[in-house]
C-alpha cells in the first residue's frame, strides 16, 4: 500500500521534523534560551526575528504555511463531519505500511523511516487519521462509494478547492495584527506558524541561522569599544556593497538588490538587522583595525604559497570531459581507453580555440560548463574548480608561454577520477599588484576571524536537543 497522501506530504516537506513533545513545539518563553555557542546564547525571540525576515515567505516557508492550512482544515472537517478511524484501524494501518517498507529493502522499517524524518509516532498517526478524512470527504465530493479509490491528484484538488470555497487567504509579514492566514473554520496565528517554522525547517536550515546569530553577537563581544555610530556606518557600506555588486552582475540583468531579495522571500527592510550583514560588517572593522599594511604584508609573506596559489597568475582553461571508468557498468558507457580514443580524434581535428568550443558544446559531458564552450575561466594553481589531475597541468602550462599553435594549446586526453578531460591553456593573466592582494588577504584574514570566533559545530541547544 501507499502511504496516505497528508502523511506522504507530511514526510516530503519535512525532512527533520522534531518530536511531537520537543521543546521546539511546547510553549516558551520569548526570551527563553533556544540555542547556545560557547559562552553566547540566543532566545526563541531573536530566532523568531530573522525567521520572519528570512524564512516566512520564502518559498518553502509558504508550502509549510499551505500545509500546516491543510492540515487545520482537515481538523476542523473531521470533527465536523465525525470523521476518525480508531485505534486500531491505525494500528493495522501502520502495520501494512511497516511490510511495505521492509518489502523495499529499508531494514529500519517504519521506526528506522521516522527517525530519518525527525517524526514522532503520535504525529504520524495524527497524519494518518487527517489522510483518511481527506480521503474520505474527496470521495464524497465526487459522489463515489467509501469503497471505492481516489488519486492523490484527487484528494490535492478536492482540498485545495475546499481551501478557495471558504476564503482561505495568507498574509505577509511581519503581520501586524498578529494573522498569518485566514480561513472559514480558523486562522492561523504568528506564533502557531513560527512554532511550525521551527520544527518543520531543516536542521541544516537552522543551524545556520542559530550559528550567525550568535557570531554577530560574539564579534560584537569582542568589540566593546565599537561605537554604535561606525557600527551602524559599516552596516550601511556592507548593504550598499551588496546593491553595488548586484547592479554589476549580468546575470540579474540590472535587477535592484531589493528586488532580488523580494523574489527569496526575504525582507529587505530587515537587511540591516540582518545576522549575515552584520558579520560581513564587523570582520570589516575587526580587520580594519587589528591589521595595518605593514601587518598585511607580513601575513602575505608568511604565507605567499597560499595566496599566490589561491589569488595569483592564472590561465584562461577551457575543457571538453567525457565520463568513463576502467570497466563498462551500468554507470559507465565506456572504459578510460575509448574515451582517450574519442579525445584524441578531437584533438586531431581541432585548429581553433573556436573549433575546441564547438566540439565542447557537442560533446562535453560536463553539463556546468558545457553551454560555455566547456570554459572555466581563468584557473589558479590551487583553484577549488578543477582536480589535482587538473591543478598539475595548470601548473605546467603557467611556466610556459602562450603558444600560437593548436596542438601546443590542448593537453590531453587527461585520465580524473570519473572521466577523461581534453585541456586547451588561453591566456596567462599575471599574480595582481599588492592593491588588489590586499584584498584577498583581507578576505582571508576576514573569514578566520569567523571561524575564530564560533565553529558551526559548537551550536546547541533546546532547537536541537534531540541530536
């Protein structure tokens, strides 16, 4: 059997639900502690805060907010129209659908599929009684018989039309009147929702919002002397950097920074109390003021392989990849030996960085770079894009000159771990002046900071009591 379609849906928007009983989904206090870091803590309230501002309208918050609808109505239906299967019907259900499990190899069964999903039993049970009712009442609508089968597309039209026939609506936050949504039977308060935000949202999700709330609040720890004018100053340079390199990238095609925001769900009125922003902001000024250009460059030159590996000379590379193994399997359609062959026809033919792209755009099997013309731009020696086959052969041709010949250009067919690659080396662009490393040390020196001050593991904490 299938599992119903509320508690399928149950599942599939909530891959670490927390225990029916969690102190996530009891009563708090507002200012109570939901997560701590070191010395650092922060409350349900401070978390609130930037879940409105981030997570509320977001795409997936309002596929939660549509859920938890669902669910209310299904609540309200059932008791309306004495809908409840007992006990032991659940009991038998849960029986069926713990075979199905084990009959498709999962060894942890039902147990083992709950634990997965962070869901108690109790609440799978209560999804599965609202399941029936949705059943139930999308048969009635469409006049057959209990006996008879409904689709999940049926049962999803029947509630979503069910939602429309009583005025459902959703309003956007930071709803002042304290409704999130409406509906004939109920609403759907501020706090109902973030209390399903919290438990519903991943713990990947979570964490990284607990973690940059209590960096901010650790990085201001250790600027007690920062006057809240050139807080507030720093704040203001780091948005108006964001709305600056937004407008230059091509790729939001002159799209406001603002906008952008819009189109995530995110309150771009909140930017400035925004946890990211204030980070960016602070390291700023931590570097700012721990580090002058003699201290800068004796960081450099502590650690020049680093930098000049990571930020210096590069070459334009571009790559044609075709995915091969040392045997043929389900996962491999050739061996490394004819994809070497198929590579080396290419290189054959090829007189042209023009030729190279037009073979790569046939025949790449890299689907990120294949539209370019299979280009990656330019590649340091110690680029995170390419492999250390890669890296090596980057290294050799930065030694040498440009060549104006074809076959000089292109390397391979290189053997990597998944495939074989054909390399053509560009241009050469020279290490930067200091003025620009500078900056990327900066930069590095900005992100150790971050680290410093508070490892994303060391987040814990009543959110995550059930690690």
């Amino acid at each position: 059997m299938q599992i119903p379609l509320i508690a399928a849906l149950a599942l599939a928007l909530s891959p670490h639900i927390q225990a029916v009983d969690s102190p996530a989904e009891a009563p708090v206090a507002a200012n109570s502690i939901a997560a701590e870091g070191a010395d650092s803590y922060i409350t349900w309230a401070e978390l609130d805060e930037l879940l409105i501002a981030r997570r509320a309208q977001s795409t997936e918050g309002r596929e939660l907010l549509r859920h938890l609808a669902e669910v209310r109505l299904l609540e309200v239906l059932g008791a309306q129209n004495g809908l409840s299967k007992s006990d032991a019907d659940i009991d038998a259900q849960l029986r069926e659908i713990e075979a199905q499990i084990l009959a498709e190899g999962n060894r942890g069964g039902l147990k083992g599929m709950l634990k997965e999903k962070r869901l108690s039993l109790e609440e799978f049970r209560r999804f599965l009684r609202l399941a029936a009712v949705q059943e139930t009442l999308t048969k009635r609508a469409l006049g057959k018989q209990d006996s008879d089968r409904v689709t999940g597309e049926q049962q999803k039209l029947w509630i979503d039309a069910a939602l429309l026939e009583r005025k459902y609506e959703e309003y956007n936050a930071p709803w002042k009147d304290g409704v999130v949504a409406r509906c004939g039977e109920f609403t759907i308060s501020a706090d109902e929702f973030l209390t399903y935000l919290r438990r519903r949202l991943s713990e990947d999700t979570l964490r990284e919002d607990c973690w940059q709330l209590l960096v901010a609040k650790r990085m201001k720890a250790r600027m007690p002397d920062l006057a809240p004018e050139r807080f507030q100053k720093a704040i203001a340079e780091e948005l108006q950097r964001r709305r600056d390199d937004t407008k230059r990238d091509p790729r939001y095609k002159g799209a406001t920074y603002e906008s952008l925001l819009a189109t995530q769900g995110i309150l771009s009125d909140r930017m400035d109390r925004d946890p990211g922003v204030h980070i960016a902001a602070l390291s700023k000024l931590w570097v700012e003021r721990s580090y002058d250009d003699a201290a800068l460059q004796r960081v450099y030159k502590d650690e020049r392989e680093l930098f000049d590996g990571v930020y210096g000379a590069a070459v334009d590379t571009s790559m044609i990849f075709l995915r091969a193994g040392a045997f043929k399997n389900d996962f491999n359609s050739r061996t490394f030996l004819e994809a070497e062959k198929i590579l080396g026809g290419l290189r054959s033919r090829i007189r042209t960085l023009d030729d190279f792209r037009a073979f790569a755009k046939d025949q790449n099997e890299d689907p990120s770079t294949r539209e370019s013309g299979g280009a990656l731009g330019y590649i340091t020696l110690r680029s995170t894009k390419v492999t250390p086959e890669i890296q090596a052969q980057i290294a050799r041709a930065l030694a040498t000159p440009v060549s104006a010949s074809a076959q000089e250009s292109m390397f391979g067919p290189l053997r990597v771990a998944n495939g074989c690659v054909l390399l053509w080396f560009g241009s050469r662009r020279p290490a930067p002046a200091w003025d620009a490393m500078s900056m990327y040390v900066k930069s590095e020196l900005r992100r150790r900071f971050v680290e410093d001050v508070l490892p994303k593991s060391a987040v814990s904490g009543p959110l995550f009591s059930n690690e």
